[in-house]
C-alpha cells in the first residue's frame, strides 16, 4: 500500500511538473519559437477526367510547422500548442476541397 502511495505521489508529481513547463502567450508570435520540418499531404486537384470531372490525389510537401496560442477559457492568455496536421482520407474521391496545383505549388514550392 505504502508502495502505490510513492507511485501515486511521483506521478502526481511528474504532471504538477509538466503543467509548470507550459509557456503563457498572448499571441501566436510569441510561440514561434520551435519550427520543423513536416511532410504536409493535402488533397491537390490535377487536372479533369474525359468527362470533365475534377480529378485529384493526396500530394505530400514537405513545410515548416510551428506552434500555435491555444487561449485558456475565460482568460486572456493561453499556452503554445503544437501546430497538427491531419491527413485527408485516401479513399476519398470527393475534390470539392481539393487544393488547386497551381495554389499548392506556390504555398509549398
């Protein structure tokens, strides 16, 4: 008992410790401290089909991700979060969203 008790203060620990570590923002500038290297992969319209339907595939580049000021709820600051990036769905076939090439080579190129 006396063991799990240790164990229980440790961790508490360990997360008291964590949430100590955030860094307070006012503004995303003041995140963008830490950029890396990512592979982006958005969905790229490419040209049309014979029967003039939009034709597009998953097309990755490689970018820059940084952090970004997530605002803490009812305060007027808040603390830096990893930028994240979510993949489209690879069996979509659905191009309403799709990023136009020319667009995607000028914002990745």
């Amino acid at each position: 008992m006396k063991f799990l008790l240790i164990i229980l203060s440790l961790l508490l620990s360990f997360f008291a410790l964590a949430e100590e570590h955030q860094v307070l923002c006012l503004t995303h500038g003041q995140c963008q401290t830490k950029a890396q290297e990512t592979n982006i992969c958005p969905l790229v319209q490419v040209g049309r089909d014979p029967s003039g339907n939009s034709v597009c595939i998953i097309r990755c580049f490689q970018s820059k991700t940084g952090q970004f000021c997530e605002k803490i709820e009812g305060k007027e600051y808040g603390v830096c979060r990893e930028e994240t990036y979510t993949m489209p769905d690879s069996n979509s076939t659905d191009c309403s969203n799709a990023l136009p090439m020319d667009i995607a080579e000028e914002i990745f190129i």
